[in-house]
C-alpha cells in the first residue's frame, strides 16, 4: 500500500508497505515521479500491524522516504519489486501531489575577506538544476553568485537533483560594518526567498604583519617577517632602509604555513626571506607597502645587523 505522499522541503515525503508472497525478507519499492523512476528504497522498516492481516510475512515491510520533485503537481506511483522467478512488479498506488516551487538554502557563513565579505552556503529551485543567489550589502545589490560548488550533504539529503548546489564567493564592501543580504533568486513559478542578513565587520586599510628576525649570514643580512593586506590577496612589497639609507623592495610572496592557518580567505603566501648586503652593526628597518584602501605604509620595525 502507497498510505501517503506529502509535500516537503525539495520534493515529496512517500510511505507505506510492500512485501512479497515468495519470501519474508523486505523487498524493494521502487518509486516514479511523473512516470521516471525517482528512487528504488528498501521495505524494510518496522510495522507490527502487518501480520495481523498477513500472519506469515513478519513485520519488518514499511519504507518511509523523500523523493526529489520539482515544482508544480506530480504524480508520485510506487511499485512493489517482484522477487523471485515468478510474479511481476506490482503497482501499489499513485498519488498527484503540488510541489512548492519557491527556491529554498541556508546562508552558512558571512565573513570579513580579503576586499570585501565572503559568503557560502547552498540552495536548490524545485524548477531548474540552475539556481543562484544575489548578494547585497547595505541594501545594494553587488553580485550573483551561481550555486557551482559540489555539496555531497545536500544531494544526499535531496536526492535526484545531483551534487551542485554550493554556493562560494568574496563579494566587494568598504570596510567597516557592512549589512549583508542573500536573496535567492526564483525561476519558473513561485517567487524570490531571503536566506536572511548578517552584519559583518569588513577587514580594510594599512597592511598588518611581523618583521620576526634579522641575522647576520654570509653577504649580509637575512631578514624575515610576513606581510598582509586586509583588502587583497595579492603580495604585499617591504622597502628597506639601512641606517636610513635605501637598501631594496622585495615581495612577501613565500609560503607561511601559519598565516594561512591564521587568515585561510588570504592564502599562505605571505612571508618573506631575503638578505640584503648591508655592513655589520647598521639598523635595518621595514616598512610595508599599502595596497588598495589605508592611509600609510606601515613601520614594521628595525632591526640591528
């Protein structure tokens, strides 16, 4: 028996019993949406009521499950598998059903990033396989995102729609803080659904960092340190002075492991390692180079050669 078929978030809730003469192991329940087969799932639930009427076939046949819809009326039909060498596939009912087709997701993260906020989460319209998401910050609209990016969680709970429903990006913002809005953007019928708004606190301005050591090796002095500016991933440039002298630019561009622990949005490749050819007992100070919004090229501090 097909005993129900509801709607739900993404598709359509079916339940019911099936079991067959042959054997009293559970079977399979194959189950259609529109006349495609949307899933095969296991009878195989607990349901005592089950040999009062048929004392034989144990009580282990119920299947309760959700299938994958899209918007509109479906008509949803389950068939009994056959077992054995004998018998045929049963159908056991169908049921016409309206689908919401309102977009649906979760906004799962909003977080300062490097020149704006960054934003993840997922959504799926019950009418395409294309969803997308508009991105405002204080009440402007900035960007649409597509929901590109591979989501196992959410195809396994929304089965037969495939595995991209993710949805990634830094968008830009001013520093400071900023109102940030998802909007999921309808297709077909239905209409456009909020995922909510977060206010974020937009990292913005003068590059931060460490000037860490400076040691004597054979040609000069081996300076290291890292440099990061909150506006971009792009390297940030040292100048350097010796005595108040110029003494070069370099590029803080090396791998660091723990900045990129410390700012994942940013990337790894931050550090510097350089020698530059100054005489002994000189002072060798850094200054790191402002890149996009800020106000000075910060002082990183100097060092004795």
């Amino acid at each position: 028996n097909l005993e129900a078929a509801a709607p739900v978030l993404g598709g359509v809730r079916v339940s019911g019993w099936a079991f067959d003469p042959d054997t009293t192991s559970p079977i399979d329940v194959r189950l259609s949406v529109d006349g495609v087969t949307a899933a095969v799932v296991r009878a195989g639930g607990p349901r005592p009521d089950i040999p009062g009427a048929y004392p034989l076939a144990g009580t282990n046949h119920g299947y309760d499950t959700v299938v994958s819809a899209r918007g509109g009326a479906r008509r949803v039909c389950a068939h009994a598998v056959n077992v054995g060498s004998t018998g045929q596939d049963t159908l056991i009912g169908c049921r016409t059903v309206a689908v919401a087709s309102n977009p649906f997701g979760n906004l799962e993260v909003a977080t300062t990033g490097p020149g704006g906020v960054f934003v993840s989460g997922w959504a799926i319209d019950p009418d395409t396989d294309d969803a997308s998401v508009r991105v405002s910050i204080d009440g402007v609209s900035v960007a649409t995102l597509p929901t590109d990016r591979v989501r196992a969680d959410v195809a396994a709970a929304f089965t037969g729609r495939g595995d991209r429903h993710g949805f990634a990006g830094v968008v830009p913002a001013a520093g400071g803080a900023r109102s940030v809005c998802l909007t999921l953007l309808n297709q077909g019928a239905g209409s456009d659904q909020t995922l909510g708004c977060r206010t974020v606190t937009v990292a913005s301005g003068d590059p931060i960092g460490n000037f860490e050591s400076a040691t004597r090796v054979a040609g000069g002095v081996r300076l290291t340190g890292w440099l990061l500016d909150p506006d971009t991933t792009a390297p940030v440039a040292l100048h350097v002075y010796a005595d108040g002298a110029w003494a070069g630019a370099h590029v803080a561009d090396q791998p660091r492991g723990d900045v990129g622990l410390g700012y994942p949005l940013w990337g790894a490749s931050h550090g510097f390692d350089v020698t530059i050819p100054v005489a002994p007992g000189q002072s060798v100070c850094v200054y790191a180079i402002n890149i996009g919004p800020g106000t000075t090229n910060p002082f990183m501090g100097c060092r004795p050669s």
